[in-house]
C-alpha cells in the first residue's frame, strides 16, 4: 500500500533535484553501459554531468512498484539500493525501517542522495562504488533493490548472493519491448527474471506496458519482479 505520509514527506525532500532551473539542458541524457565491464572513470564523469543538469529526465519521485511492495519488505536489517541516483528509492527503504546504503558511480549523484536523506530526516550511507565491481558480499542484505539500472543483468547471481536467506530482491526494468533506452541486451526478455530467480519465491511479477521512470514518463515495456531468497 502506498502511504500518503510517505509519498508528501518523500515529495518535499525530493523537490530540489526534480527542478531546479526552468531550463531544460541542451544534452540528451547519458548513455547506460552496455556491458558488465568496471564502468570506470567515463561513466563516472557522463554521469556526473548528467545529475549535475538543472533539469533532472526522469521520475525523480519513488518507484510506485518500491512503494507498492514496501509493506511485504523487513522494517529492519540492511538494505543496498543498486545505482540509487538522487535517493529517490534509497529513501522509501531507509524510512520504512531498514539502515539503507545508497550505492552510485556517481559522487554528484550521492551529495543529492544525501542532500534528500537530510531533507527527509532519514539516516542514509551513501557510497560511490562501480555497480560492476562493487562486492555484494555474501548472505549481506536483507533487501536489494534495482529499479532502472537494466545493465545489472549480467551481475544478477552476485545480487543473489549478497542477500540474506528470507531476504528479498526487488527489480524494475524495461523488457524487449521498449524502443529505444537501453542497449536492447539488456532488457529483460519473456520470463528471463523468473528464470534467473526459478531458484526463489516469486512474490510478485508483472510484465506488460506500464507508466516508466527512465529517462521519460510515458507508457513502455516494464518488466517488476519481487523475490524472496528461500530460508
């Protein structure tokens, strides 16, 4: 269930990033890797300049699906936000209960992250890391999420590994659908995610044309899926 308390507290602490100027920059938003090679210090620049635009090209409001599902996740424990940005989902986890690490590429990213966390009265780590090297750990996390960061396909079994047993993972993506964004191999093809997780509870899936997050709002390919590691 979405919490009305939630989303107002959320949209305040986030209102900075989503508009800060009137302008919309004049670069298209930056290219996600295609690959799962050390990102490196070009992305980590490419994706500096792109949170440092004054216009954000995405929901910088949290994921509905994340606040869909928050009920059904631990109210402590730990919890990683893959690829958090702003703190736009990193922030739900960390009011929900859990003691919530926001990892990014991106430092510009995190000072925003931790600039929101602040705003929302929420303890948040935050920590600049390449999504591809960054170790996961072993039975680490009790929550791992990954919403719109469709290059983390190829590290699935590291995420898996990092989670708790009766921990969860929680993903959202687009599917092979979707025209455009990300390099089309990795989007997420007919129940490749049940697939990957066949070993898991499957507590929630969905696959169709649903409102996206990145980089635009509108109707596309998503793919959601919320799992459970078995105990």
């Amino acid at each position: 269930m979405i919490r009305m308390g939630m989303q107002m507290l959320l949209a305040v602490a986030l209102a900075g990033a989503a508009a800060r100027a009137a302008d919309p920059p004049a670069t298209q938003p930056a290219a996600i890797p295609s690959t799962a090679q050390s990102a490196g210090e070009a992305a980590r620049e490419r994706w500096n300049k792109f949170f440092g635009e004054p216009t954000l090209k995405f929901n910088t409001q949290p994921n509905g699906f994340l606040l869909h599902c928050l009920d059904r996740l631990p109210k402590s424990g730990a919890a990683l936000d893959v690829a958090c940005g702003q703190g736009r989902n990193a922030i739900p986890l960390a009011m929900h209960g859990l003691e919530t690490t926001g990892m990014d590429i991106s430092d510009v990213a995190l000072q925003l992250a931790a600039e929101n966390a602040k705003k929302a009265e929420v303890k948040l780590t935050t920590q600049a890391a390449d999504v591809f090297a960054y170790d996961y750990g072993d039975k680490k996390w009790d929550v791992i999420s990954i919403i719109y960061f469709n290059p983390a396909k190829p590290i699935v079994a590291n995420i898996k590994n990092g989670v708790k047993p009766g921990g969860f993972v929680l993903i959202e993506g687009f599917g092979v659908r979707k025209q455009g964004g990300p390099p089309d191999e990795s989007k997420y093809g007919a129940n490749e995610l049940l697939a990957l997780f066949s070993d898991w509870t499957i507590l929630e899936y969905q696959d169709g044309e649903f409102d996206a997050d990145w980089p635009e709002k509108g109707k596309a390919h998503v793919v959601r899926l919320l799992a459970q590691r078995p105990r």
